[in-house]
C-alpha cells in the first residue's frame, strides 16, 4: 500500500524523535523557510569550521514528512563541506520528483523519502528543509558557491 | 444508523435520489468511493448545472450584447435570463442591483476600489473582524495604503464568536465602511450579521458582506438584511468556477465610477470624453463569462427546485453527527465552536500535522481542506499554524462522517 510506502518507520520515527531540534547560539548562519501554502515554518541554523558544517540544528512546525525530512538532512549533513551538501540536496531534490532517479543507496536514510513521489502535493513537504539550508549555505558564501538547482 | 435514515425519510429529504444528480460523487478515488468533505472549497456541480452550461456552448454560443444575429440574441437572453434569477435569489430590488463579477474576491475588490478609495481621507476608519477570510482583509488593506484611511478589527472569542458590543464599541463618527463575513470559512462561525449592520446603519456607516460561506447553506434576503453590498461566488453554491455576484443598493451603485474600464461599460466613445452605461452595464467592462453566469442561473433554479428547508435541516444534522463523533476521539480539539454554526468542522489532532491527516484520509477517497484555510489571522489567534475542516453538502451523508471519524483515528494512532 502506498500509505505504508509514504510513512514508512523511519519517517515516523523522526517525526516523533526529530533529531538535532532547537535553537544553536551563536550560529554562523541562520535562516528560516516558510511554505505559505501550508503554513509549514522552520529555521535552519548551522555552524562551519572552515568549509565544513561543524554542527547544525533545526526547528519550527510542520508535517511529519516535513519535520522528518529536516531531522534526517541535519544528521546527513553535518561534517560535510558545503558543497558536499549542496551536491546531496540535489540528490535528494531528484529522489523526490524523478521517477527515473537512479538507485539512492547512497542516501542512507535519506532513501526512505523516495515515497513521497508518489503524492507531487507533498514534495514541498519534504524539500522545504533543504531549500532552506542551501540559503543557509549561500548565505555564509554567496561568491563561492554554485547556485542550487532544483530542475 | 437506521434512525438516522428513518428520520431523514420522515423529514421528506431522499439523499441518495439528490446525490445521483451529482455525477463526481458517484466516482471512485483511490480504490474507495469518494467522500467529498470539500465543499467550503468548493461544491459540486449537479447535473442541471452541467447541462445548461453544455447546451449553451453547443448551441447558443456568440458575445451578448452586441450581434443582430440569432445566436448573440440568444446568447445576451441565456445570460441576462441568469440576471433575472439572481435577482429573485437573493431578493434585490432590481437587475441594476446584481453585478456579475468572477467571485467573491473581486467583488470586495471591486467595492474596495470604486466605493471606498473615492471617499476615504486619511484618517477615515475600516472596521472588518478577526475572522475574515484573506480576500476580506488585504482589499481594505490596499485602499487604506492607498488612501491614508486605517483598519480596525474587531476580536472574536474563544469560540470563534464575533459579539456584537465588541464591534459597535469599534464604530465610531471615522467609520466609513464594516465589512464582514455572514459565515466564517474557517470556523463555520455565523454571524449576528443582522444586528451588526443595524448597528451600523444606525451610525451612517456602509456595510458589505461576504456572503461566500452562507448563500449554499441558507436562504439571503439582501433587502431584508439591510446591507448595502452582499458579495457571493458561483462555485460555492453548486454553479460554476469564475463566476460570482456583487449586490449593491442602487444608490450607490449609481454613484460609484465604473472600476475597470473597456467594451460594454461605456455608451459612447470619443477621444474627448466617454460616457459610461448604466447599471449593471457600467461594472461589466470587457466580455463577461457568459457560460458562468448561465451555469449560475441553473444552480440558482436548482436551489429553488430544492426544499431548502430540509436540505439546511440535513445539513445541521450532519454538523451535529460530525461533532459529535469526532469529539469522541482523544487528543481531538474543535476549532470553532459558536453556537450558531454552519455545517463544517475545523478540528486539530494532537500528534497529527493536517497535512498529513489530509494525505491519509485521501488514501480512503475522503477530500478534505487542510491548511490556514486562507485566514492566517484565525490561526495565529487558535496558535494553530493549520486546521484540518470537514464541509459538508446536502448531498452528504451520516456514513461519510463515520468514515471521515475512522480515517481520523487511524492516523491518530499511526502518529501516536
């Protein structure tokens, strides 16, 4: 069944223990997405030491794909450089919408969010987050780094 | 069960003969037959609905109001013909008094801009509630930007309840216009919109209500109600999308300049000076949906076709069964919960985000709203960041309900 393919333990899992939730003081960038369709709102802050996200934590309000999705993007991302980051986003951007995304083991759990394909109303759900970091991201370096493509 | 069915024959309402006039109703989503929950959305269309605009653009299509010829003398009666039925609808005095318009929206828009903008200084007052929906609020926040005028809102309560004396102790001599809602799309509230536009009348200040949530559940008297203005949508009363009325009292109808401006609103064009139709005319620039206001017109013979009596009593025990099934289920909290309410049900489930409970139910074919139900202000007030609603139709049924109360304790406990 769909429904089981779409929350499946993982995602509940981290929709009930969101991992890496809460404020992050200080915080070398800060940013906050909002879904006004849904009314879906959280921040994103992180720390880098050099390149490399040191630590990073989210919080704020939303579905449980939405809060899981953060939850398991903060454990994926941290220790990564930037673009190592940007370059999982965009992975994971083509796991949401591209039926014909090749095999995501790589992903990790992140995998688990290849369900939501199936219900195009809540891709945003799951990729608010992450549209989120990248501005994070660009935010600490608006020079350096490509820009995040979502096609 | 078997009361229930027994005291809706008794009340003379056969549901199932009424819903086999609904085609959509008879689908299946996903594997499940539909249970359609969505109609503060919007309604469905009946087949009468569905035929009239069919057989117009198959045989009467042509533009109205300007060919010699057969079809566009046609085309102008089926679209006029609507007007007429508007008129008997809602009880205006007059056809100069129905404007068509393409809904609700812009109808308040219409009025924000040609009634209000001209006679607001700055200063001037705009009193509206808390529960307005978007549409109700950012119109009279353009023309205050626009005009230097403020906005005053008066509160609601925890119920969801707009009191009288909270919004007279807002009017004051700076008043110019109260709008409101006649029922609230987010929490089914009903309004004292009687008593409120006596008030407001009393003190020289012009109303207008948004009537989109109220014109499918009850019977409007507009001449009754008093109000100046009375704005409504076709598609929320069983007719077409893109279509929707303005009343307004032709007095000041008359005084208003036209807000848009191209074909059909003037009379005679010169490069020096243009003078404008008559009503409704005057408000009607450029080719209007005909095939909506037509659709319009057979939802409007439709309703009336209708015991609207037993239909409004079958939809109030449809509110009564919703909440009392989904107050039996823990961790569940209605939002809105006045005493006088119109047949939907917004509630929140502790551990349950809406959209998720909206994606679940669809899983069982049942259609919910869930979101801020365009009235953020209502959120922020309940601290809520979205609601899920149940809204019902005549067309509905006790069983629906039941499975809408099933869908939702499912996900409760896939969440818990």
């Amino acid at each position: 069944m769909e429904l089981n393919d779409l929350y499946r333990d993982v995602i509940l899992d981290h929709n009930r223990r969101p991992r890496n939730f809460g404020g992050l003081e200080p915080a070398d960038a800060s940013v906050e997405g909002f879904n006004p369709m849904c009314g879906d709102r959280l921040t994103v802050r992180l720390k880098l030491d050099d390149d490399k996200i040191s630590d990073i934590r989210f919080e704020g309000q939303g579905c449980a794909i939405s809060t899981a999705s953060a939850s398991m993007m903060t454990e994926a991302v941290k220790g990564r450089t930037r673009a190592e980051a940007l370059r999982l986003f965009d992975r994971v951007h083509q796991l949401l919408t591209d039926d014909a995304a090749p095999p995501a083991d790589e992903l990790g759990k992140l995998a688990a969010l290849s369900g939501v394909r199936a219900y195009p109303a809540r891709v945003k759900c799951a990729s608010l987050c992450w549209h989120t970091l990248a501005s994070a991201l660009r935010s600490t370096n608006p020079h350096v780094l490509p820009a995040v493509t979502t096609e | 069960m078997k009361n229930i069915a027994l005291a809706d024959r008794a009340a003379g309402f056969d549901v199932n003969a009424l819903r086999r006039q609904f085609p959509v109703l008879a689908r299946v989503v996903r594997g499940k037959p539909l249970a359609y929950l969505d109609n503060g959305a919007s309604a469905q269309r009946p087949l009468a609905v569905i035929d009239a605009v069919d057989d117009y653009e198959r045989h009467h299509h042509a533009n109205i109001h300007r060919g010699v010829h057969t079809l566009s003398q046609e085309a102008t009666a089926l679209y006029e013909s609507s007007r007429d039925r508007l008129v008997e609808f809602i009880n205006a005095r007059s056809r100069h008094e129905i404007i068509f318009v393409r809904g609700t929206t812009e109808a308040i828009n219409l009025v924000a801009q040609s009634y209000a903008r001209p006679i607001l200084k700055p200063g001037d007052e705009i009193l509206i509630t808390h529960l307005e929906h978007h549409a109700n609020i950012v119109p009279w926040q353009m023309v205050c930007e626009q005009t230097g005028a403020t906005l005053s809102v008066a509160p609601i309560d925890l119920r969801g309840e707009v009191h009288e004396d909270a919004v007279v102790a807002l009017m004051n001599p700076r008043t110019r216009l109260f709008s409101c809602a006649h029922v609230s799309n987010a929490l089914g509230t009903i309004l004292p919109i009687r008593r409120l536009i006596a008030a407001a009348k009393a003190r020289g200040i012009a109303t207008l209500i948004d009537g989109a949530q109220a014109v499918s559940h009850m019977h409007v008297d507009v001449q009754e109600l008093g109000c100046d203005f009375y704005a409504f949508s076709g598609h929320k009363m069983y007719g077409p999308t893109g279509i929707g009325v303005l009343y307004g009292r032709e007095q000041l109808l008359e005084r208003m300049p036209p807000w848009q401006s191209g074909g059909e609103m003037i009379l005679a064009v010169s490069f020096a000076k243009t003078t404008y139709n008559g009503l409704p005319n005057k408000f009607e620039a450029g080719t209007p949906n005909i095939s909506g206001s037509i659709g319009l017109g057979a939802a409007v013979d439709f309703l009336q076709g209708l015991d609207r009596d037993a239909a409004e009593r079958h939809e109030t025990a449809l509110l009564d069964h919703a909440t009392a099934a989904l107050s039996k289920i823990p961790e569940l909290r209605i939002v809105g919960t006045a005493g006088d309410k119109a047949s939907l049900v917004s509630f929140a489930v502790a551990g349950v985000h809406p959209h998720d409970l909206g994606t679940i139910l669809d899983e069982d074919g049942i259609a919910i709203r869930t979101g801020h139900h365009c009235a953020m202000p209502v959120m922020e007030f309940f601290k809520l960041p979205a609601t899920a609603r149940a809204s019902f139709a005549f067309y509905n049924t006790f069983e629906e309900i039941d499975r809408l109360a099933a869908g939702v304790e499912r996900a409760r406990k896939l969440f818990a």
